[in-house]
C-alpha cells in the first residue's frame, strides 16, 4: 500500500481538538487514509514526500448543495427572482434530455473545476426530466469518477404539478395556457422507491468516494406518499434526505397558502425532520420553524450567493446554529452563483451576514464559517466520519495551499484569510483519498484543454436549442411575474425581522 508523508505543514485540522487553530506538523497517508498525525513522523523508503514548510494543510472544501444540471448555464441570467429564473434554467416547456455525451461533459467539467478550486466533496442534485433513467445516472457517477472527486449524487424527484406547488398561479393562468403544459402522469411513490433501490444496487458506493443520495425536489412539489418513501431509504441506506425548503417568500407563501401552515412545519407533522434531513436555503423559516428543526438534528445548506443573486434574502444562520441545526455551505449551481468554489461562499456568508443585523456580537466568526466549508458541510452530507477534518482513520481529502501567496502575505490570522483573502488561487495541489488529483496547477485526472475543447464543439448547438426554448417559455413570463409580486406583498409573520440573518 503506497506511503504518502506531508511533512512540515501548517495544519488546520478542523477536528474537536484543534477546530481552526494551526499547529506544526506531518501528515502520513497510508492509501486512502490518514495513518498519523504528528511531528517527526517516519514513512517507508519508496514514500513520496510533500515538503510542506510555508504550506496550509487544510480539509478539502464540501459544497453541501449544487445542481450540475445548469454547468452550462453559467453567466446566462441576472435580475431574475427564483420564480422567473426557474422559467429558464428549468423551463416549463422542455426539449428532449440533453445528450448522454453533454450530460457527462457538464458533470465532469463541474468536478473539474471543484477539485480546481478545493473542493473534494460535492452534493449533487441534478435535473433530468422527463424521467429518472438508470443509465443517465450512471453516466453522471462515471463522470465523478473519471475526475477523482467524492459525491452525493441523485436527479430531483417530485410528482406535484408545476402549477399546483405554486400559490395563485392556477387561477390567474389562462385555461389554454395551462393546457399545455401536460406532463403526463405523475410519477408514483413506488416506481421512484424502484428506482432508488436499483441506484443502491448498481452505484452506491462506486470507488468508494460516491453515493446515492435520495432527493425529493421540495415539500410543495413532492406528494406526502412520495416523500414518506424517500425518508424510508434515506433512513434504511444512512444517506441525506436533500430537499429545498422555504428559498423565497412566495414558498412561505406556499405553505400557508396551499397547507395552512409553514413548510417546515407541515414536513415535522409529516414526520420530514430527522437527522437525516438536509435542506437547502431555510431562508424563510420562523422562530417556531428553527426551533422545530434544532429538536430534529436536521442540516442546512447555506447558498449565501446565489440566495442573494435571485434575490431571496439571508437566511438565519446564527438562530439556526444557536438552536442547533447543523450548517454546511452549498454554490448551488452555476446559473444561480455562476462559479462553483466554495471560497467564494465562504466570503460572502461572511460579509453578508454582518450588513444583516446590528448586534456586531451575533455576526459570523471565520472560524465557524471555516467549519461549514469542511466538517459541518460533511455532516450536511452523513459524511463526517469519512471527511470534513483531518483526523487519523480519516479518508486523505485535503488541500495544501501556499501561503507565500498573495492572499497570505503578511501573516495574522489563518482562519481570517481563508474565508476573507483566499479565493483558491494558492490551493498548490489537492488530494481525495489519498490520490493527489490536483498538484503544480494542473489536475492529474483529467485533459482541461481536451475537456475544454470538446465543450467548445458540442456546446454552442446545445445553447442554440435551449435559447430557443427560453423563446417557446417567454409566454409564463408575465404570470409568473404576477405570481411573485402577489406574494411579496403579502404580509406574513416570521415572529422575527426576516431581514435579520443573525
């Protein structure tokens, strides 16, 4: 079994002893694994040695939550709340599935610029209607794996009509517009349950970095026997339950409108908040809704960036983690945020949330930042105990970056100028367990330039299409717009200033 020493580091193990605090020290890696931690450690004469003296050893980065389905999207949208957004990047009206060579071209091209940018970890609920297809799965993990990365992967699952998971929209569409949006019949608890069981069967476990992960889109637009379904293997496989819950206001209008109550609270009498439970956003949740998700043990996927580009607002982190919940950082996807390094969050969760509130005791520490990006994100995941901090029995996932670097230079404080300076220009080489897959700038896994030039050819067609599918979409526009504007007008109670992210 092959020896890796990383001798001389300055580490941040993000562990319980150490949390960001550095401290000197080497890194022995005995195959996938972390085999000691310690100072003048001894490797094997055939190991291969990282000087790492002026270097940061740091866990490699967890994006909680992304959708590789909009790789192609990026830098397309802007000045679009979610509602309208969705219009587009997940039209209405759709073309046939993108082709199987595309569909793997857009997840490799994500991994790629991850494992680039730090991240070894990602969440990935990717979009692929009509339907959910064994094959096309397959291709998205075949993807993860020719890249090297560690993932969660699943296809969104709902079976609730597009028009009936929003509020009002019935009845100020036009019958014949309506009408043409027929989907056809909706997908059974059963049939997904079939699918989710042939996914565990076939690519659980892949090359030991990846998982299935079961992914019931949002409560509005799954039926309760579908989501009670998904809760079942979730709990049965130890995998996330991934949902999206309460991004914008027009969602917390949802559940009042269409069940009387909040989301959060119609998924607890569901019995939907579990340990397993991870949810994107939480922007819009109550008093009463935190603190029924900190009884829970449920996990938040903090999308600071791209809340802020569609406008949804700044979720409650301080509340939420004074209550208990755990927090990771999600990019979402690249239409939503237009990058996808977890560094980029990592900065904006820290201003953001100090312009949120004037009690400057509340605002965000680096520290705790830091923490989501790594250990908090992995326990978004159910990942903790294979990576998110460096610990012996660990899984190698790490990052070294130099610190003679601009973001470094001169020296205060580590945690401070990860999450305020670094934006991934010093990550020097990465390594997901224990195979270095990134060193010297260059991934080891993958031909960038290959890769770049493929997309190149093949793209430009795919965009021509999906431009005119935003055309053929155009016309839900102005409902659409009206549906929004009805909501936020709407007065409703949070028992807090919603503003007030802290």
């Amino acid at each position: 079994m092959s020896e890796i020493l990383i001798r001389n580091g300055t580490i941040v193990a993000m562990d319980r002893a150490h949390g960001a605090t550095p401290f000197a020290a080497d890194i022995l890696i005995e195959g996938t694994e972390i085999r000691s931690i310690g100072s003048g450690l001894a490797a094997r004469p055939d190991a291969q040695i990282i000087e790492a003296r002026g270097k940061l050893v740091l866990p490699g980065l967890v994006n909680a939550h992304t959708h590789s389905s909009e790789t192609f999207l990026r830098g397309r949208y802007e000045r679009m709340p979610l509602e309208l957004w969705l219009l587009y990047a997940y039209s209405l009206l759709m073309n046939d599935p993108i082709g199987e060579r595309l569909l793997y071209l857009r997840s490799l091209l994500l991994a790629m610029e991850s494992l680039r940018n730090g991240v070894t970890t990602l969440c990935d609920d990717f979009f692929d209607p009509p339907r959910h297809d064994l094959d096309r799965l397959a291709t998205v993990f075949r993807a993860y794996d020719d890249a090297g990365i560690r993932a969660n992967v699943s296809s969104a699952a709902m079976n609730v009509h597009t028009l009936d998971a929003l509020p009002f929209v019935r009845d100020i569409m036009p019958s014949a517009m309506q009408d043409l949006l027929d989907f056809g019949p909706p997908m059974s608890a059963g049939a997904y349950a079939d699918y989710c069981r042939a996914a565990f069967s076939s690519l659980h476990g892949m090359s030991g970095r990846l998982q299935f992960m079961i992914a019931p889109s949002a409560p509005q637009r799954c039926t309760p026997d579908l989501m009670a379904a998904c809760m079942e293997l979730a709990v049965e496989r130890h995998v996330p339950f991934h949902t999206h819950v309460l991004e914008t206001k027009t969602q917390a209008v949802t559940g009042l409108v269409h069940h009387g109550r909040s989301l959060i609270a119609y998924m607890h009498d569901l019995g939907l908040l579990k340990r397993n439970t991870t949810i994107a956003h939480s922007v819009w949740v109550s008093d009463k809704d935190i603190e029924l998700m900190g009884e829970a043990g449920v996990s938040v996927a903090h999308n600071a960036v791209s809340n802020l580009k569609l406008g949804a607002g700044i979720a409650p982190i301080r509340r939420l983690l004074d209550a208990g919940v755990t927090i990771g950082l999600g990019t979402d996807g690249v239409s939503s945020n237009d990058t996808s390094r977890i560094f980029d969050v990592m900065r904006v969760a820290g201003l953001v949330h100090s312009a949120a509130g004037p009690d400057y005791e509340k605002w965000l520490r680096a520290d705790e930042i830091l923490t989501m990006a790594t250990i908090g994100g992995a326990k978004t995941a159910m990942l903790e105990q294979v990576t998110g901090s460096l610990e012996v029995g660990k899984s190698a996932d790490l990052l070294v970056l130099d610190m003679r670097n601009y973001p470094f230079v001169p020296l205060n404080d580590v945690a401070k100028h990860l999450v305020y300076s670094e934006n991934g220009s010093s990550v020097e080489a990465v390594m997901v367990a224990g195979r270095i897959v990134m060193q010297g700038g260059r991934l080891t896994t993958v031909d960038e330039q290959a890769v770049f030039d493929e997309i190149s050819e093949l793209v430009p067609a795919y965009l021509a299409e999906h431009a005119e599918l935003e055309r053929r979409n155009a016309i839900f526009e102005p409902v659409l717009a009206e549906v929004h504007r009805m909501a936020t007008a709407m007065d409703i109670s949070l028992n807090r200033y919603q503003g007030d992210a802290v």
